[in-house]
C-alpha cells in the first residue's frame, strides 16, 4: 500500500474541539487503504521523502512552531513533495491579508481595514473587533469602542479593524477541493463550536463556491466560515484553507461516510 505521513499534534488544546478525536478517527479509516504514519509536525522532516503523500491536519496554529513551519513548507516546494492541502492558498495559509483584498474586491465578506485612518471606509458602528493578521484560534482578538478604537496606539499593517457584526449565527461550509461536502450551523451564536447540520440552498452554495473558486487550491479540504446578518445577507469571516478542524464527529453516519469515501478518491487520485 501507499504510505501517508499523517501530521497532527494529538495534544493540541482548543476550546470547544477535541483534535485528536476527528484525527485517530480519520486516520483509523484510512489505515485500510493506505499506511499511515501519525507524526507531530516538529519532528517531521526525516520521514518526509519516504511516503507517498503527507496530509497536514490539525497542528494547531502555526505561529506556535513558526521557524519550522516555515522550513517545512521550504521542504515541500523544493524537494516537489506531494501535500494536502497543497501549499498554493490564497487566504489563512497565507495570514488575514486576504480578507483586505477581498474587501478592495467588494466580495461578501465582513469590511476590513488594517490603519486606524480608514475607518470611514467601514460602516458606522458603535463597537468595532481588532485581531492580529497572523493570529488565530480567536487569539489577540479584542471588542473595542469607537473611542477606544481612536484612542488606541494600533501600529498600521499588524492588525485587522472590522466592525463588530450583530449576526443571527454562524454557518461554515466545507469543502474537499471543489466539492461542497457539508455545512454546519451554530444556532446558538455565544456557543460557537455547538453545531448543528445545516440545510444549506443555491444561494448559500452559490456564496461559499464563490470563494473557493477565488483561492484556486486543487487538492485540499477548505472551510469557508461566514455570519448570516440581521438582514439575511451571508458574510464571509474567514477562509480556513491550511488545517481546518471538521467536526466530523458531528455528522451524521451517512454524510461522514460521503466525506471519508471522497477523501480516499481524493487521495488515490494525488498518488497514483
């Protein structure tokens, strides 16, 4: 059988998501058609030319290990490594510069500036959220008042300035390369990682593939996040293109065994 390299840290803490349950889950139903190896992406690199394929999953956040990332994607690109996700991503593979790129573009996505000067550029509002461009896991995230916002000694470029979005819930869409897999729902908006299955339309499809379509990544599983507003309309709040957690332990058997039997194709296609 083909060998995969299956990089994940099982130790990894992040509120509301048990990481190593979805990853020994995954990786229990690959086993049967592959061989896999599960390797914390510290130490990975002396396994790195001896497998078929390396899966990068849930690590956790980057900046934790950011010198080795940085080395570990170095080694793919030069040594032509095959990954998934493949290391072409536009949006948080690559930091929060994205979503300025895409507010320039006049996407649906939540406005976004990085300099305290642009403020006129985003709707009127009392209350505004700032996070670190390379942030994640909600880390460094803050709610500020205009005032505070003013006042605040923000050094242009490091942070993102959005208004805070009184929304009815968040709904993130998830996606292996171009295919809508799933979507789940928190109902609950204070409880975030309480989801539910979300019976998404046309419209709904039509919001998250115009995203995907956007960042271009042939092989990868993508989840795009978005609030449903007071008025109904869908925005984007984040494009997790690098190791989105998948909840997959939440799914229903018959939608998990789509996804799982769609991942193996994926998988068989990239190494045969």
């Amino acid at each position: 059988m083909k060998k995969i390299l299956y990089l994940t840290d099982l130790y990894y803490v992040a509120k509301g998501r048990n990481y190593y349950e979805e990853d020994l889950y995954i990786t229990n139903r690959l086993k049967d058609n592959f061989d896999v190896v599960l390797c914390n992406p510290k130490n990975s690199e002396s396994f790195e030319n001896d497998v078929d394929l390396i899966v990068f999953r849930n690590t956790g956040g980057v900046n934790s290990f950011k010198d080795i990332y940085n080395s570990f994607v170095d080694r793919v690109k030069s040594n032509n490594l095959k990954i998934f996700n493949e290391f072409s991503g536009k949006a948080d593979m690559c930091g929060k510069e994205y979503l300025l790129d895409l507010t320039k573009e006049k996407y649906p996505v939540i406005p976004t500036i990085d300099r305290v000067e642009d403020i006129d550029l985003l709707p009127d509002t009392d209350k505004y959220v700032i996070k670190p461009k390379d942030g994640s896991d909600s880390i460094g995230l803050e709610f500020l008042e205009k005032e505070e916002l003013l006042n605040r000694n923000i050094i242009d470029g490091t942070m993102l300035i959005q208004p805070a979005i009184d929304f009815k819930y968040e709904v993130s869409f998830y996606f292996i390369n171009d295919k809508l897999e799933y979507a789940l729902y928190a109902p609950n908006k204070e409880q975030r990682w309480k989801l539910e299955k979300y019976d998404y339309n046309s419209e709904d499809m039509d919001f998250a593939q115009k995203f995907i379509r956007w960042n271009g990544i042939k092989n990868g599983i993508q989840r795009v996040d978005a609030c449903r507003t007071q008025d109904g309309r869908l925005l984007l709040v984040e494009l997790e293109d690098l190791n989105p957690y998948l909840s997959i332990l939440e799914l229903d058997e018959e939608t998990r065994e789509r996804f799982i039997r769609d991942l193996i194709d994926v998988i068989n296609n990239m190494i045969y």
